[in-house]
C-alpha cells in the first residue's frame, strides 16, 4: 500500500484530530474491485459442506453467462431449472438469488439466500448476498447487519463484505443520517479501502460519513477536511464515479478550504501514473481546479469572477436534474416573472433566465454577476443543511436563497406551550434581542401542541384563582383544576419539537420554523386553537407565515452587497470618436472632488491610487465590452477638507479605449486604492459607427477651455489641449467650450471642401433660444450661430466657444447642424449641459 493510503488510514482511524490528509495516490492496479472475494468464489462452496455434488454444471454455467451478459431473466429460468433438477445445490439457490436480486424481486431473493446459507453454514457469499437483499427491504436493515457480520467472520479480508456492513450502518434516504449501534459506516467503509485500495465505492462513503457525521439522538461536527480527502482519493481510483469528484469540489466551496482543495490536488497530481490512472480528458479538469483553487486561497480581496468560474466547473460534474435546482427561479423571481420563466421554452427560456439575472447584477460594471454568484453560494449552503427532510430544501432554505443569512439563527427543543422567549439565552447582539422582545410582547408567540386546544386563562387572572374556581375561561370553555394540571405536566413532561428562530434585523423580523412532524422537515409553525379570541388573532396577525409572506410580496430576494468602501463621488463623461480604420473610440473623462480622499493625518501614506473600469452591457444587460485601467499615484491632501469648502474637481482624468459601436448602458466604476471609496454609476450611450463612407460627426465634447497645443499631452487631441468638463456644469457668464470631428467631406473640383454650421441652443424640453454669440478661438471673430467654412481635408475639426452671460439657470441642449455644401449632405448632434448662478 502506498505512503498516502496508509496516512489517509491512520489519520482518520486512529487520530481524527491530526491535520488535513493528502489524496490517496492511484495503487498500481485501479481494477474494480470484485463483488465477491476469489477465495469464497460461488462456484467453490466451503469444504466442510455435507451437501453432495447434485448441482447441474451446465445449467449453471449458461445461467452464469448470461447473467454476465445482464440478460437476467433469461438466467433466472435456468437457474430455477437447476434448483428443480437439484434442491440440493447451494450454487443454485445462490445464483437463482442473484438474479431474483437483479431483478429487484428482494424478498424472493432473500427466501433463496436463506436456502444456500441452510446448506452450507460457512459459505461467505451466501450470507453477502442475504445482507445485500436484506438491506433492499424496509425494517430489515438489523437482519442485513447480521448476515454480514457472518459473512465477515467467515472471510475477514473480504473488501466487500467490509463495504456491504458500512452499507448497512447507512441511512440510503435524502436525509444521508448514520443509523445503527456503531458510530456509522465509516471504519467498515476504510477496512474495505485498506484490503482493496483500488475498491470503486469504499473511500467515496467514508467521505459521506465524515461529511455529516450523524447519529439518531446526536450530532458531530463534519470534518470537511476529512471528507475531501476521501472524495479525491476516490476519484484517484475510480475517475469514473458519479459523484466523487464533484462532491470533492461540492465541500470545497461550501467550506472555503480553498488552501486544503489546492495541496489535495497536488498531492493527486503530482504523483508517478496519476495521468494514467486519470485518464485523458480528468488531469486537464485536475489543473483547472487546481488552479482555480490557488487563485481563491492567495487572493488579498473576494474573486466572485474566479468563484463563480468554480462553480461552472462544479455544474459540469453534476447531474442535470442537481443543476436545475440551482437555476430555478421560485424562490427568486416576482409571481409574474417567474411565470413568464415557466412558460417560455428553449432559447427563449434561456434568454429570459439571463434578463432575469442581468438586471439584478449587484455591480454592473464588473463582468461576472455578483448576484448570482450569491444565489448559487446561498442554494449550496441550503442544500447542505435544509434539505435532511425534503428536496431540494425546507422552507428554511427557501427563506436562506431569498434573503440570506439571518443575524441570528437559534435551534432549540420547544415543548408544547412553553415560552419559547423567556426560555431562550440571550445573544451577544443587543439589536437581536430588541427583535425578539418586540415580537414577544407585541407579535407571534410560538406555541407548538399538534392536535390539541391550548387554553389561555383572561388577562389579569392568577392560576390559584382559576384552580380554585373552575373558572370560566374566555370563549366558553370551562377548566376544571385537573385540565390545567394536565396541560402543566405536558409543559414539563412531553412534546417536544425541534425549532429554529431567525432574526432579521434589517427587516425587524423573527421567524419560528418548527419540525413538527419529525423527519427534519421544518416549516413555519401550525396555528393553535386557542381559547382566547384576541389570543388567537394576535397569532393569526403575527404568524411567522403571514410575516414571511407578505415581506415576499413586498421584495422576494434581496442581496446586499459590500462595495468594501464608502460612496465616491465623481463626474464622468463619455463621447466617441473615430479611430484608426473606421473603429469607434471611447473618450472617457471623470472629476473628482478632492475632500474625499481623507488626509495624510490617517496614516495611510501621502499618496495614493485610483482603479477604474468601465463596462457596456447591452438591451438585455449582458456584458459587451469592459475596460479597466488606473490613475495616479496622487498627492493626498494635507490636512482635512470640508465637503462644503471643496466640492469642486481637483482630479480631471481622461481615459480613451477602443470599443465597439451601437446602443449601450454604461456602467463605471471608480475606487480609492487607500479609503476604499468606491463609486459605481450608469448611464445610456450610443457609440456611432463610424465605418461607413457618408459624412459623419463625433460627439460633442463639451470642455472648460480649449488652446492650440504644440505638445503631447493627456488632454490633446489633434493639436489642441481640452480641458474637459465631465459634469458638463458651467457658471453662468463662463463660456462653453465645444469640440467634435467631422469625416468624409467631400471635395470639389479644385479639392476643397465647402461647409456651414448651425449651432443652436434650447432649454431642455423647450423652444430654442436663438441670436446668442459664439466666439471662434481660430479667428477671434465673432459671428453670428450659423457661418461657413471651407478647407482641404475629407477630414475636419470643429471647436467654439459660447456665451452664457444671457442664459438663466437650467438645464440646456446644444445642438451642432453641420452641412457639406459640396454633397448637399448634413449631420447632427447634440449634447445636453447645466448653467449655473455663480
């Protein structure tokens, strides 16, 4: 046995609490492992059997071949020919068994097991093959415990009669509870791993036992750790099991040990004839893990883009039916978009399914959607621990992939009618325990007494005086001092249930989920008769249902995400261009006001840093295109500013990047490396085309100043230096400053262009206002709105200045009409801007 096997053993036999295990490597044979031992084969029955040799060779022997070929039926009739010819024959009431047992007739195949162990008491497979139908049939799982013990008596070394009797100390219902006296399966499961390292099944259930390590009456913690090394060493062994693999990485993100899924994997990999044993197409699935998993383990700050790639990978591996739990929208969508979901098909299914999430991305600008990522995480965590009693989860899942983790979550064993608050501890938050208080005084009390009436004395009444009097109680229900005693005793002596109480405090909320019928299905709790009228509409009002129900239809999912920082605050703008060979060039231009960058007084450095990015999503909000990019480092302030004394740019930034055309919305992210501020707008954009051959114009780009520049710089294009004005706000008297490109004039017959331009200002949604002046900073000139030009160029830029002294304060359109007189061709754009009072 290899080093690894033998650590794996060690370490969860004989110590658990020694650090993680590696993967086992692959043993030099990954043959499975055979169902009986060679030693006791069916054909050899033990040699101390009296039966004599009746049994009929032939029969057998077809009989065998075709249950090899899986054509049992045909093999169950020659095998019931050869017990006919010969009852004596143990091999032929042991092979009529098998194929009654493939057959799924258990109860036929248990009479014929039975039959082979009567005539040969020692014969191992005998007892193996009563265990196994045993343990098909409900209530007989201590009888299949039995038969397997003897059967490992007989055969000790046998791996898998060590399987069958951890098989029988498992619970096979969704639940995945231990049953039985010993702990659960897991030291049956690991003595069958040691005899065949290569066996196809045993490593993958001693993971299941230490995943949820479960007893009826009590409970441990899972060892994930444990687990994980099992599921891996499985899938070293058997590439080919259903499930190992994927449970592997199931636990992996369910417990965040990425650190422990990243030395698993490289202990599987990195072992002589791993990829042999893997196959060709797992070692590449292997490093993809592993390096997913090394991503998330040495990341500084959370990675949903990486996680959320895990997570595909995890779909990959599970089957479809697991799949769609995760991609439901029941417990996510609005009635009438899930509605809409639902009866859709095909690709139109998908597409909706997409919009559905698209527009709930919890940060736009980033490509993966955080959002969803979130309700895969929240759907995992509700399928480990709510779904013991129903699939794919109770309604404490239910309310987990809506809205989350509670900030409390308290279990309990309730007993019928007692207070359930006043016998609570209280938590270490205060918010939480201001929660509980209100609901107990004001809101649902939870009382839980299946199938009987709950008597509650009037107000203001003490307990002698009822027992004294055989009181009268409210609703006409007469207690005689014996009734009360009754119901006493069931408060101190009987009917308990299991609960759970989840505060949420940001909706002032607490639920009671009970398991009132056992089977950990929990659900809110049932309604009680009682006996007093305003009792009994008090829990009506208030019942965790009702509650829950109407906080549904008020909002039925919500995600609040971290940006991990306050709000920044910045102005941006974004106009096109035409670039090299007809592509579409994004301009890009922020101001951000200074006071928000703290001071060197905090000791977080004099300088520091800002991460930008941008990203397009289309009508359907799914990613087009995204950019990121950095400023800086800056100088940080010296000493503290006032928002009020400061709210003006003291950074303008210009970023420009090529990018597709058509309509767009926007989102932009900007974040301060030191404080963490971040800030994350949308607007729409139409980025021109600008491919075609006719006459085009770019966007307006408004600016605060605009000189000739005989100098590179960040703010020059085509020899002059804008300043940009990304809020696009100017006090009043301040000059507006317009630049833009015009593309494919055309040229006359001495190669000269001929043009006129209108520019033409109105109140936002109102008339134009006209006879303002603009000042042409080539000239100097003053004109009038409309003038004509001329030059030699297919190519030309425009730029102005514009006076504001005669605007009130508001909201403004600009509107550029440009003419080719030589075509007869014109071109118009807009861009909106604010006037202020100074």
């Amino acid at each position: 046995m290899s080093r690894f096997c033998l650590l794996l053993v060690a370490a969860l036999v004989i110590c658990a609490s020694q650090r993680p295990v590696q993967a086992l490597p692959a043993p030099a044979s990954s043959s499975p492992a055979p169902s009986v031992s060679p030693a006791l084969s069916p054909e050899d029955p033990s040699p101390e059997s009296s039966i004599p040799e009746k049994h009929p060779d032939a029969l057998l022997e077809t009989g065998k071949a075709l249950f090899e070929a899986e054509r049992f039926e045909e093999a169950l009739a020659l095998f019931q020919q050869a017990v006919k010819e010969d009852g004596g024959s143990a091999p032929a009431h042991y092979w009529r068994g098998m194929a009654q047992y493939e057959l799924a007739a258990y109860r036929k195949a248990v009479v014929s097991f039975k039959r082979t162990v009567e005539l040969d008491e020692k014969w191992a497979s005998g007892y193996v093959g009563l265990g196994k139908a045993y343990l098909q049939i409900k209530f007989r799982r201590l009888d299949a415990r039995n038969a397997l013990r003897k059967a490992a008596r007989l055969a000790p070394d046998d791996p898998e009669i060590q399987y069958q009797l951890g098989m029988a100390h498992m619970n096979p219902r969704l639940t995945d509870q231990i049953v039985g006296g010993e702990r659960d399966g897991r030291s049956f499961f690991l003595k069958a791993a040691v005899l065949d390292p290569a066996h196809p099944d045993a490593f993958f259930q001693a993971g299941r036992c230490y995943e949820r390590p479960e007893s009826r009456g009590s409970r441990g913690s899972p060892e994930f750790d444990k687990a994980m090394a099992a599921y891996l060493s499985q899938f070293r062994v058997n590439p080919l099991h259903d499930d190992a693999l994927s449970r592997f990485v199931y636990l992996a993100l369910l417990s965040e040990e990425y650190g422990l899924a990243v030395e698993l994997l490289e202990g599987a990999v990195d072992d002589p004839g791993v990829a042999d044993d893997l196959g060709a197409s797992d070692p590449a699935i292997v490093g993809t893990l592993r390096k997913q998993f090394g991503t998330l383990s040495e990341a500084a700050k959370p990675r949903p883009d990486v996680l959320h790639e895990v997570i595909e990978t995890y779909f990959s591996l599970i089957e479809p039916d697991e799949k769609e739990v995760y991609r439901d929208l029941a417990h996510v969508a609005p009635p009438d978009e899930l509605a809409s979901w639902q009866e859709a098909g095909g690709s139109e299914r998908e597409a909706r399914w997409h919009a559905f999430w698209n527009a709930r991305d919890s940060n736009p600008v980033t490509v993966v959607n955080e959002r969803l990522v979130e309700h895969y995480r929240r759907v995992m965590f509700a399928r480990y621990h709510f779904s013991q009693g129903q699939h794919p989860y109770d309604r404490r899942g239910e309310i987990y992939v809506r809205y989350g983790a509670p900030e409390d979550r308290r279990g309990d064993v309730h007993i019928a009618d007692r207070n359930a608050y006043r016998s609570a501890s209280f938590s270490d938050d205060p918010v939480v325990d201001a929660v509980r208080e209100q609901n107990d005084r004001y809101g649902y009390r939870l009382r839980v007494d299946r199938g009987r009436l709950t008597i509650v004395p009037p107000e203001g009444m003490t307990e002698e005086e009822i027992n004294d009097a055989g009181e009268l109680l409210a609703g006409g229900i007469v207690a005689s001092s014996g009734q009360l005693t009754m119901q006493d005793e069931r408060k101190l002596m009987g009917h308990g249930y299991a609960t759970e109480s989840w505060v949420y405090v940001r909706y002032g909320l607490e639920l009671f989920f009970v398991d009132q019928f056992g089977g950990g299905r929990f659900d809110y709790p049932w309604g009680n008769l009682l006996t007093s009228p305003e009792e009994m509409v008090r829990q009506e009002q208030f019942s965790p249902r009702r509650l829950a129900e109407e906080l549904i239809a008020k909002s039925p999912e919500e995600y609040l995400y971290d940006l991990r920082g306050a709000q920044l605050e910045y102005a941006f703008d974004a106009v096109s261009f035409r670039a090299d060979n007809g592509a579409t060039e994004l301009d890009l231009s922020y101001s951000i006001p200074v006071w928000q960058f703290g001071d060197i007084s905090d000791g977080q450095g004099i300088r520091t840093r800002l991460e930008h990015q941008v990203t397009l999503r289309d009508s359907a909000m799914s990613p087009r295109f995204t950019h990121a990019f950095g400023f800086g480092p800056f100088d940080r302030p010296k000493r503290k500013m006032a928002e009020s004394h400061v709210k003006v740019p003291v950074y303008t930034l210009p970023e420009s990047v090529v990018a597709p055309p058509g309509s767009f919305t926007m989102a932009v992210q900007v974040r301060d490396e030191t404080s963490q501020r971040t800030g994350v707008y949308l607007r729409p954009v139409t980025l021109s085309d600008y491919s075609g051959e006719e006459l085009l114009i770019s966007d307006l780009k408004l600016a605060t100043l605009i000189t000739p520049s005989g100098v590179q710089g960040p703010f020059v294009r085509n020899g002059l230096n804008i300043t940009p004005n990304p809020g696009r706000l100017y006090i009043r008297e301040n000059p507006v400053y317009v630049y833009y490109e015009v593309y494919n004039l055309s040229l006359d017959g001495e190669g000269k262009t001929a043009y006129e331009i209108l520019y033409e200002i109105s109140p936002r949604g109102g008339s134009a206002r006209r006879g303002w002046t603009g000042r042409r900073q080539g000239d100097m000139q003053t004109v009038m709105m409309a003038f004509s030009g001329q030059g030699y160029s297919t190519e030309d830029r425009e730029y102005t200045s514009l006076d504001t002294s005669g605007l009130p304060a508001g909201e403004y359109l600009l509107t550029v009409t440009f003419t080719d007189l030589n075509a007869g061709r014109n071109v118009t754009r807009s861009a909106n801007f604010l006037v202020m009072e100074r």
